[in-house]
C-alpha cells in the first residue's frame, strides 16, 4: 500500500498495512504491540500499567482486556469512560513511566477539545439510565427470532424467496447486535456471531481500531479492503480505477462473510464463541428435518443474501463521504 503524506508526521506509518487484505484482527493487534511501547503490560497516555488482577473484575468485561494486553489503550480508555472513577481506579495499577513518547495523533490536553467536551458529556448524562433502552434489547431478540424462523422455513419449502428474507433478517440482526458488543459483556452482543463474523474479531477491528482511529492508516476497516477498494488518498485512485471498483465491489459483496470466516480459520485461533455461526444450519438440520446437502445449500444462500446488505449498507455508509477528513488530506 502506498506510504501516504502524513497528516502527522511523528505517528508512525503501520508496517501492517502492507498485508492489506491478508491482515487480521490478531495481526493488527500483533502490530500495535510493535510500536505502542506497553512493554507487555498495558499503556494509558505516558504511564504502563498491570491490570492482569483486574481482568476478571472489570466491569465492562473480560475481553476488553485481555485482547489488548501489551498495548496502548489510551484512546479506548478515554473513550470508554466518561467519568473520573475509572482514571481514580487506575492509579492503583501504575507500575512506571513508559520508556518511549506515544505514537499517535491525539494528546488529550487537560483543557483540550476532547477532554473539555466529555467533561461536559458526563454533566450531562448522570440523569441517564446507563445501558441499552428496552426497545433496543426487544428489537434485536424480534430480529434474531425472525432469522431463526425464517432461516428454517425456508429450509422445509425450498423457499429461496423465504432464505432472501432470512438473509436480510440477518443482516439487521447482525447490525442491531453490533450496538451491544459495544457495551460491556452481554448475551445479546453473540447473536452477531449468527453471521459468520465474531464479536471477539469485531470488537479489534471495529470498536477498537475504525472507532478509535477512523479513517486513518490505523482504521483496520480501511486497509481491510485494499487494493480493492482506496478509501484514503493515493496517486493510484485514477478515474478509471474508481469505476472499477464501483463497478466490481457489489459484485464481491455476497462473499464477505465467507472470505471473513476463512480468513479467520486459517490465520487466527479457534474461540469456542466461534461455533454460534452454526446455531442457523443446526436448527434447519433439527428443527427443519431437512437433508444436510440441502440445509448447506441454504445456509450458503442465506448469507450470501445477508453477506449482501451487509456491504451496502457498511461500506456505503457516511464514513467515507468526501467531505469527511480521511488520512492524508491537503489542508484546505
């Protein structure tokens, strides 16, 4: 991938990035603990800090920290906590000063911009019930039903008009579950998992590398795509190679899913949350009583569908508006 202008110019360029495709959640991970200087501990702004105590006691769960051990988090920390317990919590965890400045673009000033406007944020939100609404919770149990239901209906009648409807259900479920892997841990955040992507790759390339540092050479969701798909400046996006990709990216949108879960079965470990992708093909074998060469060639179709919807509506979102800063932009 081309080594772009730099919007600054002490963030280190990502060796990763030039896997491109073939880059994992894991390797992303892999290669933030290259250059983040957490020593093998974990790093918030210029101090390393052990949590490995605190793993288990952690409200928002587990995995948070155990996936970034050895990294710096402070951007997930300041986004994550809104109010000064978490900041008060952490002193008893220092052990020393990092040995190296932070490598990234945002410093987080005591009277700067972002610390400003959270503190104002945190005002305002000590009357809000913390968590997701009750609508929100029974909107994506509806949606989860729906799939399942449909999913093995259109099993029983060779219905691929019913799997069409299966897949978009899908789709919906996965984006609906996609607001509660998010949140500290809860049951509802697996239903994602009924697709073939995973909370636990997710939470790495979504809510940790394209939320933290969207739009940037950090933003897993960027290099993920590339060559395919150029969403930040380069002297190679001609007029003829953004048609091109126009015109062939739909055409590779029913096969995410499955180039995701392959890719994730060849170059990352086996997490037994994996298996919830099987709960749809399970269900029309059981449930369904249909043949097993008939349930996988619905289930392929059925995310395929889903696969679909998936890409137009994550890859046509407002992310990548030309108006919105992407890495590597001239000042204008």
């Amino acid at each position: 991938m081309p080594n772009l202008e730099s919007s600054w110019p002490d963030w280190k360029y990502p060796e990763w990035r030039e896997k491109g495709g073939q880059l994992t959640a894991d390797g992303w991970l892999e290669g933030r603990r290259e250059v983040d200087g957490a020593e093998g501990l974990w790093r918030v702004h210029d101090g390393l800090y052990e949590l490995s105590s605190w793993v288990h006691s952690h409200p928002g769960g587990s995995q948070w920290l155990e996936i970034t051990k050895g990294t710096d988090i402070t951007e997930a920390f300041e986004a994550h906590h809104i109010g000064p317990l978490a900041s008060k919590m952490l002193e008893n965890f220092y052990v020393r000063p990092a040995k190296t400045p932070r490598n990234s673009a945002f410093t987080f000033h005591p009277d700067g911009f972002y610390r400003t406007l959270k503190s104002r944020v945190y005002e305002k939100l000590k009357g809000v019930r913390p968590g997701p609404s009750e609508h929100s919770k029974r909107l994506l149990e509806t949606l989860a039903i729906g799939t399942l239901m449909f999913s093995v209906l259109a099993a029983v009648y060779h219905s691929y008009l019913l799997g069409a409807v299966a897949g978009l259900l899908l789709t919906l479920t996965a984006n609906c579950a996609h607001n509660f892997f998010h949140m500290r841990d809860n049951w509802r955040m697996f239903l994602f998992n009924l697709s073939l992507f995973t909370v636990r790759q997710w939470r790495i390339t979504h809510a940790l590398s394209h939320h933290l540092f969207p739009n940037t050479h950090y933003d897993l969701e960027i290099s993920s795509f590339e060559p395919l798909m150029m969403f930040l400046p380069s002297p190679e996006k001609t007029k003829l190679f953004g048609i091109t990709s126009a015109v062939v990216s739909p055409l590779l949108y029913p096969f995410f899913y499955f180039f995701e879960a392959l890719r994730r079965i060849l170059k990352t470990k086996f997490h037994s949350q994996d298996l919830i992708s099987l709960v749809l093909p399970t269900a029309m074998l059981f449930v369904g009583r249909v043949p097993v060469l008939d349930v996988i060639l619905m289930w392929t179709y059925i995310n395929m569908i889903s696969s679909f919807w998936f890409g137009v509506i994550g890859l046509n979102a407002a992310h990548h508006h030309p108006e919105i800063f992407h890495y590597g932009d001239k000042p204008r």
